[in-house]
C-alpha cells in the first residue's frame, strides 16, 4: 500500500511540477554558451547513457565501471571483470545580437560541438574479496563556429580501487590525470597536471533502496600565451559533491533522485611588457536531478528523466568577459532506451534537451560487457 501511494505521489509530482519548470528561462544565451563553456574547463567528467537518460538522478547510486567517474564505491559490487565504453555527442550555442556584435566578429552567434567518450574496466580481485581495481581513459574533443576558430581537446586518465567494507556498504577512491589544451587565433592555453580526487560510498538498505554519496577535489596548473597581451599562469580549483538515492518501487520499475554541487575557481595572473594584472574567476554549480527506469520486457527498459541546474559563474577580470558574469537557471528532461541482449552484453541510448540557448541537445550510447 506504502508504495502504491508513493507511486501515486510521485507520477502526480512529476505530473504537475515538470512541465512549467520545463519552459525557458530569462537566459541571455551568449552568455549562458560562455558559463557553460567555462564550466567544462574545470575536470568535468561524463555520465553514462543510463545515468543521462534518468536526468543525471543515477550518477552517484549505479554499479558498474560505467559510473566509475561519478562514484568508484560503485565498482565494488562485482564479482567478475567487466568492460564499459560510452560514446557522447554534445551542443552548446547562443544567439543575441546584444553582446560582442563587433566587425568581422560572429560572437552574436556561436556554436561549439563537443564530442565525448571513454572506455574503463574494472577487475576483482580474489573475487572482490580483496576489492576491486578500477581503470579508464576519457578524450574530448569540440569545434566551435566562432570567429576565433577555437578548437579544444582533452585526455584523461583515471585509476580507482573499492571495497566492499560492510555487507552492505562500499567505500572508493578515485584518482584522475587531466591534460587540456585549447587554440584560437588569440589564445594558446594548456593545462598539463591536472589532478582529481574522489571519495565515494554506497549503503544497501535493502534489496530495493541503495543511498550513494561521492566528494571530490580537483585542481591543476594552467599557462595561456594571448597574442600580443602576454602570458598567463594561475591555478585551477574545483571541489563538491552529491548524494543521491535509488528506490525500485517495483519488481520492473525504479526511481532515483540526486543533488550535487560544485564550486569552481581560478587564481592566475596575465604578465604582459605593459603592466601585470590580477585575472580571476570563480562559481558554483546546484543540480537536482529526478528519473524513473520501466522494465518494458525481460531485456528491454524505458527510461526518463529531469534535472534542474543553477550555474553562477564570475569572469572577474577588467576586460570583454566582464560582461558575461551572470547566473543562469535552466532545466533539461531526456529520456532513453536499454537493451541487455544476454548476461554479458547490453547497451544503452540516451538523449537530452536543456531548454536554454538555442536548442542545445546531448546524445550518448554506452556498450556494457560483463566478462
């Protein structure tokens, strides 16, 4: 009966809550693309195609090496090695004329097309009995339309290791190497050590609730040489966390639901032969994310999901990007699809639309195989 009502409560919520939340925001979009764009530029790893599918809502609760990045206590479940590979296609745009319409300039329109993946595996040891090691390797690579021709790219390589501490509890820990390196007709920036620390856990409640939360810490020295300014140096930060839920109401049906926040921050200082200034930034991200997964048939589910997000994002420096400091509010529903084709292969589909800028739209498929 308790879980009848829930079921009850929860379609009506989602029912009545999600779409008004779900129109646009007042968002100026060239400076939402400039947050946005920001914001990627501190460690960010990506989900699954399940855990995108269910609005992010799985990211912290989900086993597997699929999830390894978001939570490596995840990993400690296993029993057998498996092999996850996830593949993503991402867009951030903006169009207004009120910002940066300057000659032979196209900043009143832009687009950046991000391209994602990354393979990672995971292997008990002595049958999980001694834990579980965890591997992975991350790449992104984007191409944006803009008049500086920028092109971005990056790699990132990430060790973990888990264990199983209770009956039902996991604790894991999470290293990361980050190398990035972006070029424009302005600007030459590198960020060679980049270094990321996770801490995660994971408490089986029982068969049908699982409580996960994750902690991470992140930073890494940048250098930028801007065409007749000078040179940069500084230093990046970013540190949060989240925690999350996951409750199979149903023998086929679970939901999920998740808060994370994350703090962004840059300490660096242009040196120029003309004087030599201060350029900081700093934000913060709040995420709350919400999604169900239905069991359609013995190897077939349907997924949904909805997320809000409020990124704050301060451009401190004196010069353009002054401008684009501002907050923005804006939400996201997706939904998707997964097959488990036998016990050792399944895959998953997943797609996202964040009502904000100009249709800004994620893909992802992620090939699952347990060994």
């Amino acid at each position: 009966m308790i879980r009848k009502l829930f079921t009850v409560w929860f379609v009506l919520s989602i029912s009545f809550t999600i779409p008004p939340l779900s129109l646009y925001g007042d968002i100026d979009e060239i400076k939402g693309y400039f947050i946005q764009h920001a914001r990627l530029q501190y460690f960010d790893s990506i989900f699954d195609a399940r855990s995108f599918a269910m609005g992010g809502s799985t990211s912290v609760t989900a086993h597997g090496s699929s999830n390894m990045f978001q939570n490596p206590s995840g990993i400690a479940w296993l029993s057998k090695p498996d092999l996850s590979l996830t593949f993503l296609w991402d867009e951030i745009s903006g169009d207004d004329s009120a910002y940066f319409n300057f000659p032979n300039t196209s900043f009143t329109s832009i687009h950046e097309d991000i391209c994602q993946g990354y393979i990672a595996s995971s292997i008990p040891i002595e049958e999980g009995q001694l834990g579980v090691a965890g591997f992975g390797l991350q790449f992104y690579q984007t191409d944006t339309n803009d008049w500086a021709e920028a092109k971005k790219q990056g790699l990132s390589a990430h060790l973990a290791f888990s264990k199983q501490i209770l009956e039902e509890m996991t604790m894991g820990y999470l290293l990361s190497y980050h190398n990035d390196d972006e070029e424009n007709r302005s600007v030459d920036y590198n960020m060679n050590d980049g270094f990321w620390h996770m801490i995660g856990m994971q408490y089986q409640v029982s068969d049908d609730w699982i409580l996960g939360a994750a902690g991470f810490f992140g930073n890494g020295d940048i250098d930028s040489d801007i065409f007749s300014v000078g040179f940069q140096y500084g230093n990046r930060i970013s540190f949060g966390g989240e925690i999350g839920i996951s409750w199979k109401i149903w023998e086929s049906t679970q939901i999920a639901a998740s808060f994370d926040i994350k703090n962004y921050a840059l300490d660096s200082t242009v040196f120029s032969p003309f004087l030599t200034q201060n350029v900081d930034e700093d934000g913060h991200l709040y995420a709350f994310h919400l999604g169900v997964e239905q069991r359609i048939f013995d190897s077939s589910f349907l997924r949904a999901g909805y997320a809000f997000r409020e990124i704050e994002y301060n451009f401190n420096d004196s010069g353009l990007a002054f401008s684009m400091s501002d907050t923005i509010d804006f939400n996201a529903i997706s939904a998707g699809l997964g097959w488990q084709f036998s016990n050792h292969l399944s895959i998953d589909a997943a797609i996202e639309y964040r009502f904000i800028n100009d249709d800004d739209i994620l893909s992802a498929v992620t090939i699952n195989y347990k060994f």
